[in-house]
C-alpha cells in the first residue's frame, strides 16, 4: 500500500472540490435547465502543496507582525506614561507611527498608572487614543514636540467622542501646548488679554504696551466666569449660543470651551450666563486685532 498517496488523497480531493464550479445553459426551448460540472486541470500536486505551505507562511508573516506592533505601541504608551524619552524616540526612529493608537482594550491594569480621572476614562474607554493626546493629557510638551516634528496630526480624533489634542489641551489648561498645537508665531505670542472680573475691565496688550482697554460684563453669581490662562482658538464674526440661543457677534472662543469673549449689553455689573461681553466697537476692535492663539488671562 503506498502510505504516501493514501494520506494525500483527502488533500487532492479536497483540492478538486474547490475548483469544481456549476453553471447552467438551456437545452430545450421549453427553457429547461441541465446542470454541468467543469473541472479545470490542476498542476501536480506537489505545485500545490507548496502553494500551500508559502501561503501558511505568509500568514504566520502576518501573524508574527501583527504581535510585534501591538508589543511596540504598549511600549510606546507606556514610555509616554512614564516619561521614559529613550524608548519613545527609539521607537519613533524605528519606524513607528507617531499616530498610532493605544491597542483597545489596552492591557490590564495599564489605566490604573493614572491618577487623573478623565485621563483613566480616556485610556480605558475611549478607542483612538494616540500618543499624542496623552501627553497633552499629561502636560508632557517634550514630547508633544517631537510627536509633531514625526508628524503626528494633531486634529487626529478618538472614535467615539471624537476629542482630539487640541480639546485635552484646553480642558487641562495647556496654555503653552495649546499654542504649539496650533503652530503660532513668534509674532502672536506677543498678543495678550488679559480681563481684572473685579473692575470689570479687559486690556489688550501688544508686547509690555496696553494697545487699548475696554469695559465688561463677566458670568452673574450663578454662571461665573471661569479664571486662569486660556487661548483664543477660534474666531466667529457670527456667532449663535448653541446652550442658550442668544446671538454673540465677534465671538473669541477661548480653549475649545463653551465660553468666550463677544459683543454685548453691558449694564454695569457681572450679568452673562459666563461669556465675557465687550462693548460691541470694542469688540470688533478686538476681534480684528486678536489673531488664533492670542493667551488670555482671566483674574
């Protein structure tokens, strides 16, 4: 008995039973049908059992690459988490993506290296977390620099929420890598805001000179105005509010956030739902005068 050829029979049958095909031609003008089998010749069947085996291969290929990507992007994220900059740039200078993603769900135990509760939601629940945004997350403006001198996009978003680095940045008070983020020159960094909510007044500065002031109307008792550094990120001339409906011409919003500097009724007290009115020439001064990225300080 040839062993050989009796355990190779069920391969060869199963080869042909992949390669027959059926199709259907009339044979009467009544329409009926008759079913024929074709079958192509097959080349000999060590051709095939080669073909077979460089295909297993090419998929253990693929395997074996896939497994080294994931090891590598836990390394990556764990070098941003802990701020290990040798490993992170070896990385990025193997070939890394600098957008690659954090692998979801990431390994156990991985989100509870951080003590910051939205930062712990983003690692855990968030699919599409790249480098980047965490360490904008975690202020690491190092290595957001070098993230972006790889190329990394910086409007790249998470797949659910669709947060990008930008938002992390103002939702964390970034100032300086909210500006970096947006690229802004030399020239800009020399514009400032900054708003006293005590005397109800803002000051625009150009350098160490007040290039004009103006009064305002900060956030009432019940919707105060939020203190600290901000960016100007986006500028509307026609802008409406999209939580109270109120209509905000020459809007300045500040760190991606829902509140911003804008024309408006001044009464002579703090009265706005937590906006920053501006007396409406004033504010069109201002607007024409505050280029994306202007800081602007709230006290």
């Amino acid at each position: 008995m040839d062993c050989t050829h009796s355990a190779q029979s069920p391969m060869r049958l199963a080869l042909l039973g992949a390669a027959v095909f059926f199709f259907f031609e009339p044979l009467h003008a009544e329409g009926e049908l008759s079913l024929i089998a074709a079958v192509p010749e097959l080349p000999p069947l060590e051709e095939l059992a080669d073909i077979l085996a460089d295909l297993t291969r090419i998929e253990e290929d693929r395997q074996r690459e896939k497994e080294e990507d994931y090891r590598n992007r836990i390394r990556f994220f764990q070098a941003i988490a802990e701020a290990d900059k040798p490993t992170f740039c070896q990385l990025l200078n193997e070939g890394l993506d600098p957008d690659s993603e954090l692998p979801f769900p990431p390994p156990p135990g991985f989100s509870k290296k951080f003590q910051d509760e939205l930062l712990r939601y983003y690692v855990s629940k968030e699919p599409g977390l790249t480098g980047l945004m965490m360490a904008t997350a975690m202020g690491n403006h190092e290595f957001v620099k070098i993230l972006l001198m790889a190329g990394a996009q910086p409007y790249k978003t998470t797949k659910r929420h669709k947060t990008f680095a930008l938002w992390l940045a103002g939702k964390y008070q970034q100032v300086e890598i909210m500006q970096t983020l947006l690229g802004i020159s030399e020239e800009t960094s020399r514009f400032r805001i900054s708003v006293d909510l005590a005397g109800q007044h803002a000051y625009f500065w150009r350098g160490n000179e007040i290039a004009f002031d103006m009064p305002i109307s900060s956030g009432s008792d019940s919707h105060p105005t939020p203190r600290g550094r901000f960016v100007v990120t986006n500028k509307y001339t026609k802008w409406k509010s999209t939580l109270y409906h109120a209509k905000m011409p020459y809007f300045l919003r500040l760190s991606c956030g829902d509140f911003g500097l804008h024309a408006g009724y001044l009464p002579g007290y703090p009265a706005s739902h937590g906006c920053i009115r501006l007396p409406p020439d004033a504010a069109k001064r201002l607007f024409a005068s505050v280029p994306i990225g202007t800081l602007v300080e709230i006290r």
